[in-house]
C-alpha cells in the first residue's frame, strides 16, 4: 500500500511539473481609437499564445501591426514594412474581434503601429514587451 502511495505522489509531482512547463497562454483587451492604443504597452511572455480581445471604438478603420524585433515602421508606413511585420489585424470602425497568435521567442520589446496611412504621424503607436 506505502509504495502504491509513493507512486500515485511521484506521478502526480511529475505531471504538475510537466504542466507548469508547457507553454502559457494570456489574453489581453486592446482598444483602438483615433489615435491611439490602449493600453498603449503590453505584457507576454515569450511563446504564449495570445487572445486579443481587440475592439476599434474610433470612427475609423484602425490596425494592430506589431513589427517584427528590431524593427521599427517607416513614416510613413507603406510596402516597405510588410516585410517587417510579424503579426497584423485590422478592424473597421466600431467593429470587435478576438484573434489569436503565438508570442514571439525572443524576449525583448516590439514596436505596435497602427498601419492606417497617417496614424503614425498622429500617434499611434505602442509597445509589446515580451519577457
């Protein structure tokens, strides 16, 4: 009976151990009007997948465009950046949606945009932190 024990206690360990090992999931809300994101800086952790609950409460069709590590948009934001981009969605005006996608790996800050021409110059830009 003691070594049934030990053994149901053992595997029990190991599989919450294996589980606080596999990857993270979070979900965050991000609203998005002229001009601006809010918040403005996110949190994630690195390889989560990430639901954002994403809603455009402006009169305008807006864009969440994260840039890929080490990137920055041009301004203004054109062909240029698609190359850059590592993750977008666009929303038309007073329009909601949640998206998923997985974090980048490396840890480190990503620039947000909005891809809209003209939303960079007024502002509309944030950060992803991924730790």
């Amino acid at each position: 009976m003691k070594k049934l024990v030990v053994l149901f206690l053992s595997v029990l360990v190991l599989s919450l151990a294996l589980t606080a090992c596999g990857p993270k999931s979070v979900t965050i809300d991000v609203d998005m009007k002229e001009y601006s994101f809010t918040p403005s800086t996110i949190e994630v952790p690195a390889g989560a997948e990430v639901t954002v609950n994403l809603t455009n409460s402006g009169t305008v069709e807006h864009e969440m465009v994260i840039m890929v590590f080490g990137k920055e948009a041009t301004v203004p934001f054109d062909d240029d950046d698609e190359g850059n981009i590592f993750w977008e969605h666009e929303l038309e005006m007073a329009e909601s949606e949640s998206v998923v996608f997985t974090a980048p790996t490396e840890p480190g800050e990503y620039q947000m945009v909005c891809g809209i021409p003209s939303h960079i110059e007024l502002g509309m830009v944030g950060t992803l932190i991924v730790k």
